[in-house]
C-alpha cells in the first residue's frame, strides 16, 4: 500500500539541514521498533527488483521514490520513450560537465524521477554483457559467486525471452522480444528495404545476439511485452509484487530522502520529505516555492538501509551523510561518518555519438505517426486496435555489433566494443535542449546511426554535492580526455564504416542519399573526425560512481555484497556500484546485477 504522511514516527518541524534526532537517539532501540525489516531508497532496475524480489520472499520492504506513481502513454507505449524523455512530469535535467582538451561544456543529461526510476523512459534495450564482464567483478571483489557461470540463474530468473528458440523455462518476469521484426514498413518502404538489403550484404544476420555476441547485424532484443506491445519494466513487478503479498511491500513515492540515519558506524533508518517535485533538477521544481523549511520525517528498519539512487542521487545521498571524501564533506560543514574517497570518483560512460544521414524520400516505418503529439496520429489508434503496430518497438530499426581496432585490453575475450542503432529520424544526441525537435520535425527522411562505444577507458568522472541541500543538484565533471587518442581513432574508425556502408554506390541504400547531415561532408580528416567525436560528448549511461571491489581497495565503496565499506546495514544496490560501465547498454545487466544481490541480502537474514 501506499503510505500516507504520517507513519507513527517522529515528525519535526525544522531546517532541512539540520540534524533531525536527538542527543539520546539509540539506533539499535530504533531497529528493534522498526515496522520494516528494509528501507530501499529508490525505485529504479535496482531499487525497484531489489525491493519486489525481498518482498517476494515475506520480508517487510519500504520502498522510496523521489517522483511520482506515474503510468501514462509516454511511459507505456514503447515508441514514447523519446516523448517520456522531455516529459516534464518525470524528468530530470542535468547539466553535466564535459571536460576535453579544448574546451569545458555543458550538455544535457536527461534521468527520471518515477516510480520505476529510470525504466520509465529508457529505450528498453535488453543486451546482455559479456562473460568475461562478470568475471572481472569476481576477480575485482575476490568473489566467485559473481563468475559468469553463476551469474547465468540470476539472468534466467529476469528475463523472459518471447524470441528465443528455446524459451527460458523459468520464464522471468522482464518480457523481452524483437517488436520490430514483424513490422512490414520494413519491406515496404524503399529505402528501409534498400537499407536493410545493404546491411544484409555486409554482415551475417544474428538471430540470438545474446547468446552469440559477434560482429553481427540484428533486430533489438527490447524490453517489451509482446502480448500487449506495451514496456516491460520494474514499475509492473512492483505492482504485481504488491498485490500478490498485500503489507510485504510499502511503496512512498513524491518522498525525497534527505539523509540516511547513522549512529556508531550503524545505519538503522533514513530522514525524509514528502512532495513533488522537490528536486531542483525538475523542470518543475520552481513551482513549488520555498523549498527550504519542510517538515522532516524519520523511518527506520530491522535490517538494511540500500541506496538506490542511480549514478548521481546514491552518490550525493552519501556524502549528504557523512560517507565520501573527507576533504569534501568538512568544506561543507558536514560532520564525517565514514571516509570513502570513492565516493563520487571513478564515473565512467558509454561514448554516444550520432552519424546522421538525409535521404531523398521518406523513411517511416509507418505513415502519419506523430507520435501522440497530434489529437488524430493515426498510428496511435492502430496501435489501440492491434498492439502490434511501429509503435510497440522503441524506434530502432536493427542494432549491429562492431570491432574497433587495436583490440581493448579489457575486456581480455575478443569480443564487439561497439553497438551501433539504426533509426529513422534525425537525432543529434541530447547534447543540445533542443534535441527532441530535430526527431519530431519534418519531413520524416533521415536515418541516424548512433553508436554506443563500449570499453572506454574514461575513468575521472565525479560527483561532488556542492552544499548541505538535498535540494540542490551535484556538480558532474565527466573528463574526455582520459580516453586518450587511441579510443578517438577508435570512434573515427566507425564514422568511416557508417559512412562507407551508407555511401557505397555498389549497394542499394546509396541510391536514396542526398547528404550526410551530421558531422556533414566537410569532415573528411582524421582531425576534423577526431574534433567531431571529442567535441560531440553526449550519453546517458553514467555508471560506477559507488564501485564494488575488495576491502585492500581504497577506493572500493562496497564489497561483493553491496555493503557500504566499514558501515553496518547500509548497502547500494544500482548502476552505481558496477567496477566498469557494463556492457554495450546497462539495463539487462543492471536488472540481473539487483536479482543476484537481493538474493544475497535475502540469504543474509534468512535465520534471523
């Protein structure tokens, strides 16, 4: 059930950066009374399958999300996802720091505040990483259980597979299925037809690519339910978990937590406050006036406190208390709890860039989609009829697996560094404001290219709080200049393929060229490419700013288990906590990454 405002606990009325517990306070006193056996601060891939999976197992969970229990169209339709993405209702807007050698920009960096985290708008993209991945965690934490071949039942336990020639017998709860294989714009368009001829000629077609990662062409696994051609995501196993066990599973949401309740190196409860939209990183948050004096809440559990507020949240609740970099937390006056110079460090990213190209007729899927931005999209009331029209997929025509030279040190098996999406419309990153515009604007005949490139050696990222608010937004500095000139000629590299597939006059797409529109043909050297992909930073896969490793790592803010270093019941369970950026796209490995640990918390407290 949905908990009202006032849960028995202390209620005061003061600052919100004060301190909310008295001097007599007794954490253990407050575990012993606690209503909840777990407190799980965010309701994302990790929060959220953290908390479903422990409720599951007839444990009392609180769940707190920031945003609001919001299931609209723009969430649920998977072609949405871009719409979902500028909503204003659940989005939050970074500006983010880029750092390169020439020069310091901002761009945008889009998230979610919603019952569901960021699950609610992403583009359901289900790529599993690859083996040797999970083996360097295990090598990194000295736990085995993380092995690969271990981690293989908690994949089976999250995914049910709609396309696989051997259906997953243990039918998980996130549908993944191939929604735009059935489409017949494809063979019907002629230039999507061509485009595919042409990719068809240049690679062999891969029918499973999670199973057979390799250089490869294939239809996007994609987190969607194929019988109802609507998002598969942790919102509905919340839902579903609820019901199913009645009290097990709590779920606040518009709750900001503002501080995690600690006490002699013992983490029993969090501090909270109730509203929408507080978060100044809410277009909407300014409507909300005031936002400094609120009434603080207080809440408290049996067992753990699992932060899981994504790259940037888990990271700032943190340091807000008292855990992270001692320099940090004493400029601004806050009273240190536990010295973890990890915190906040070692922030990693996908490299994101667009190739855009402009053909010379259209290259819908389907005719007339507007996507719901027009009173009469007639693709909306095909897809009310049928569920199974252009938009029950998320918009990308086929994924391609590529290998960039020289070969990555890691990971150590010869595997793809690169997935490349083809889309048809015009995206230029989201690195401007504006970007959504280019999408939706007329007339519908461009394709972009955009490459995910996977193995970056980027590596000195941050996230600092800059004042006592829990208000205010971190500063994020991600630093491109830690790729280095190898991982730029690596980029150009795929610029260069794009181009000599979409260009080449033997293959049939050539014919429907007009221009390449982004970078444009007056990129042709390997500097201007270089200045291109170094200048074009855009992303959405932030990760590792909470890294797992082992106790001798100084920079290790928790083990294998997701426990806080020398912090007790306190533990992090999301994107945060992997070592490196998992994968070609985070979400499958981000779901199977919560599966295995609330199985672990689980087991931790079976006899207790």
């Amino acid at each position: 059930m949905v908990e009202g405002l006032y849960l028995g606990f202390a209620i005061i009325w003061f600052q919100i950066c004060g301190n909310a517990y008295s001097a007599t306070f007794n954490c253990n006193q407050a575990k012993a009374k606690a209503k909840y056996d777990f407190i799980v601060v965010g309701s994302g891939p990790g929060g959220g399958t953290v908390a479903s999976e422990l409720a599951s197992r007839n444990y009392k969970v609180l769940l707190i999300e920031a945003g609001p229990d919001y299931s609209t169209n723009n969430v649920t339709i998977p072609a949405f996802a871009l719409v979902s993405e500028v909503d204003p209702n659940i989005r939050l807007d970074y500006l983010v720091n880029i750092y390169n050698s020439s020069a310091n920009t901002r761009i945008l960096y889009p998230r979610a505040a919603a019952l569901g985290g960021c699950s609610t708008h992403n583009l359901m993209i289900s790529v599993r990483m690859n083996p040797s991945e999970w083996n360097h965690i295990a090598n990194v934490t000295g736990d085995t259980s993380w092995k690969n071949a271990n981690m293989q039942k908690y994949w089976n336990q999250v995914e049910n597979c709609k396309y696989c020639a051997k259906p997953n017998k243990y039918k998980g709860w996130l549908n993944v299925s191939l929604p735009m294989k059935s489409q017949p714009g494809l063979k019907t368009n002629e230039v999507l037809k061509a485009l595919f001829d042409t990719v068809s000629a240049s690679m062999p077609f891969n029918p499973n690519v999670n199973q057979k990662p390799m250089n490869s062409w294939f239809y996007v696994p994609t987190a969607v339910s194929k019988e109802t051609g609507t998002r598969s995501y942790v919102y509905i196993r919340l839902k579903n978990v609820q019901d199913s066990t009645g009290s097990n599973l709590t779920i606040m949401t518009n709750t900001l937590v503002t501080k995690i309740i600690i006490e002699n190196k013992t983490a029993c409860g969090v501090q909270y406050v109730k509203g929408a939209y507080l978060y100044k990183a809410s277009p909407r948050a300014n409507q909300n006036g005031k936002l400094n004096n609120r009434k603080i809440y207080n809440v408290y559990c049996k067992h753990d406190v699992i932060i899981a507020g994504g790259q940037y949240s888990t990271p700032q609740i943190l340091q807000l208390s008292g855990i992270g970099d001692k320099t940090l937390l004493q400029s601004l006056g806050i009273k240190v709890k536990q010295h973890l110079p990890g915190v906040g460090r070692n922030m990693q990213e996908h490299s994101i860039f667009p190739v855009v190209f402009k053909m010379n007729q259209s290259v819908e899927v389907e005719k007339g989609c507007t996507l719901g931005l027009t009173p009469t999209d007639p693709c909306l009331k095909t897809y009310q009829q049928t569920r199974s029209n252009y938009y029950s997929t998320n918009g990308a025509l086929m994924g391609v697996l590529l290998s960039t030279t020289p070969q990555h040190k890691y990971p150590p098996e010869k595997v793809p560094d690169t997935l490349m999406l083809l889309a048809p419309f015009k995206f230029i990153g989201w690195k401007f404001p504006t970007w959504f515009q280019t999408v939706i604007q007329p007339p519908p005949n461009y394709i972009s290219a955009v490459f995910f490139k996977a193995y970056s050696p980027n590596s000195l990222g941050t996230v600092k709080i800059t004042s006592k608010n829990p208000f205010d937004v971190p500063n994020v500095q991600f630093n491109n200049d830690a790729d280095g000139p190898i991982e730029r000629k690596r980029r150009v590299q795929l610029i260069r393929f794009i181009r000599n597939l979409i260009q080449n006059k033997s293959l049939p797409v050539s014919r429907y060229l007009v221009t390449e529109d982004l970078p444009g043909p007056s990129y042709t050297t390997e500097e201007q490419l270089e200045s291109y992909v170094e200048g074009y930073p855009t992303g959405v896969h932030a990760c590792c700013t909470a890294k797992m490793g082992h106790s001798t790592d100084p920079m290790a803010v928790v083990d294998s288990k997701g426990r806080v270093m020398h912090i007790e019941n306190l533990r992090v369970v999301d994107v945060s906590i992997f070592p490196k950026v998992p994968g070609y796209y985070p979400l499958l490995p981000l779901y199977i990454l919560a599966q295995k640990l609330a199985d672990v918390i689980a087991k931790d407290y079976q006899t207790s």
